[in-house]
C-alpha cells in the first residue's frame, strides 16, 4: 500500500521535473492508486513558500497506524503533513510516545515550525512517535 503511493509519488516527480512545485494534498485526496484509505502523510521537506511545502520523501500512514518507533531515517525528519478527513494524528516529542505531545486533526500542515512546541520550539524535524485514528 505504502510502496504504491511512494511509487505515484516518485512517477509525478519524474514528468513534473526537478524544479516543480509541490502543493499539499487536501484531506480527502489522501488515497493511494489501488484506492485504499490512509490516515496522513508525512513529508520530510517544507520550503518558506507555501506552494512548494510538502515536498521531498513522504511516509504514508494506515488508519490506526500505531508507530512508538519511527521507521528508519523518519525520526525526527517531518517537515510538513497532511491528516485525512475523518482521521486524528498524534505525535510525540520522544520516542516510545513519551515527550511531549500534539493531535493535529483533518487538514494539511505545510510548514511544522509554525507549530509551537513548548515555550522556544516547534514541531519541524520533532516527531519520533506518532498514532494515527480514522472514523
């Protein structure tokens, strides 16, 4: 399923060219080719231009993807995601789910250091566990 999406997402990357504009994808168009649902998506690059936020690596997450440990080279390395409709993202700071926490609902966050973590950080390059609901 994952390999699917990352496989679409690597052929429109190749016809659109190095130099093509990434948008974030809305909330209900977070479906791989074979059709199934998935609960969010996770990119590895942001950019300070909105248009060009969630771009890069991307980590699809399946409803009731339960992730205490992030795969390997995705811990601390998100940048920007989207949460499907219907669908509750929660991540922490710490791996095994400990740190602290945030709950993103349905919608795109293109850029995770505008997202306050405590007094002085943000949420760019800090997720290392991760829960992901849908209804």
């Amino acid at each position: 399923m994952a390999s699917a999406l990352l496989l679409a997402l690597l052929a429109a990357a190749a016809v659109l060219g190095p130099g093509a504009r990434a948008q974030c994808p809305s909330p209900a168009e977070l479906r791989p080719a074979n059709g199934t649902r998935l609960c969010a998506l996770l990119y590895a690059d942001s950019s300070p231009y909105y248009e060009q936020c969630c771009a890069g690596d991307a980590l699809a997450v399946p409803p009731g993807g339960d992730l205490p440990y992030m795969p390997r080279g995705w811990s601390a390395r998100a940048s920007s995601l989207v949460v499907g409709a219907r669908c509750e993202l929660t991540v922490w700071s710490r791996r095994a789910k400990d740190g602290s926490s945030r709950r993103f609902g349905a919608g795109a966050v293109p850029r995770l250091q505008e997202v306050r973590r405590g007094l002085f950080g943000d949420w760019n390059d800090a997720i290392r566990a991760l829960y992901c609901t849908c209804k």
